[in-house]
C-alpha cells in the first residue's frame, strides 16, 4: 500500500466486477430491504496532492436495478419508481472534493434520478491501494448517502392498515468502490 496519496495521482476506472453500488429502502416499516445496481460505468481522476482537485462521475443504468426478487425488480423499474424505459440512467457529478480527516473525505456532487437533478453530499473513507496480479494500480473508497426518494418523483406508495406506509422515503445509497489507474 502506496502510503503517499501523491503516487496515486490520475485517472481511474470503476471495476465493475469488484465495485457495488447499492440501496437500503425501509419496507412496511419494520425491515429493510437491499438490492444494487448490477450496470454502471464511472470515471475518476484522483489528484493526491490537492484532493479539491479531483473529479468523479459516475452514470448507472436503472434498468439494471437487483433485490433478489424479480417481480419487485420489475415493479422498481415502472414508472412507479425509476421509469427505466423512459429514465434510463441515473446519473452523479461531483462538484467539489474536499478532505475531511485523516482517510476521509466529502465529496459533493449532482445526482439525477428521472431527471430531477439535486446535490448531495458524500462522505467516502479511502480504504486503501494495491497493485493486483494483473499489475494494475487499484484505490478502493467507501461512502454512503441518505436521500428522500420524494425528492427525486419517486412517491409511489402504499399505505398500511395498522399506519404507516409500504416503502420508507429515506433510501440509503452505498459505494464500495474499487477503481482502477489508466494508462
């Protein structure tokens, strides 16, 4: 593990096979239910010197949305929730990069979901760097969010007869993130 930030200066890739982006969505408010998003394809370039300078975007395919259960799978992708025939990606810029302490930082950004676009701001831990077998340079990052779906004109719901709704507004998004220097 490189321990000077400087040498991982430049530009990466999200690995799609050893990086997840996931939910938490509190459902008929006594449990959770967790799924990803199994498509997505993002870019970074990372400055290790002055981490304001460091950028990110990240677009993911809403189609692509997986809880394990095919028919609420198939219910999330209606306009009910992400509309993925007409909403396709969802979409995160970042807009500022700041270091927090230590191995943290803040990250904000613009996300889009169905073309509502809102900034949020994300906490990442850097969990550490290392050269694979293949003798790729990865940097791994760690970070969540809490939204309110309304926010975005996700409002489907359903009431419940004891009180109470279906599906919880604060959805928590989650980043393992392993990405990979090019060039």
């Amino acid at each position: 593990m490189t321990a000077n930030l400087a040498d991982l200066t430049g530009d990466y890739v999200l690995d799609p096979t050893h990086t997840r982006i996931g939910f938490v969505a509190r459902h008929a408010m006594v449990t959770k239910v967790r799924g990803a998003f199994q498509q997505f394809e993002g870019t970074a370039h990372l400055d290790g010197e002055d981490p304001s300078r460091s950028t990110a975007q990240v677009v993911i395919k809403s189609e692509s949305i997986d809880t394990g259960v095919e028919q609420r799978d198939q219910h999330l992708r209606t306009n009910d929730f992400l509309d993925a025939p007409n909403f396709p990606d969802i979409t995160f810029r970042t807009t500022s990069v700041e270091p927090k302490s230590g191995s943290e930082y803040r990250v904000t950004g613009d996300l889009t979901i169905k073309d509502t676009t809102r900034p949020v701001t994300i906490d990442f831990e850097y969990t550490g760097n290392a050269v694979d077998p293949y003798n790729n340079q990865r940097v791994g990052l760690e970070g969540s969010v809490t939204i309110s779906r309304k926010e975005y004109g996700v409002t489907w719901n359903a009431a419940l007869e004891g009180g109470g709704v279906l599906v919880g507004d604060k959805i928590v998004l989650e980043f393992d993130i392993s990405a990979i220097r090019q060039g």
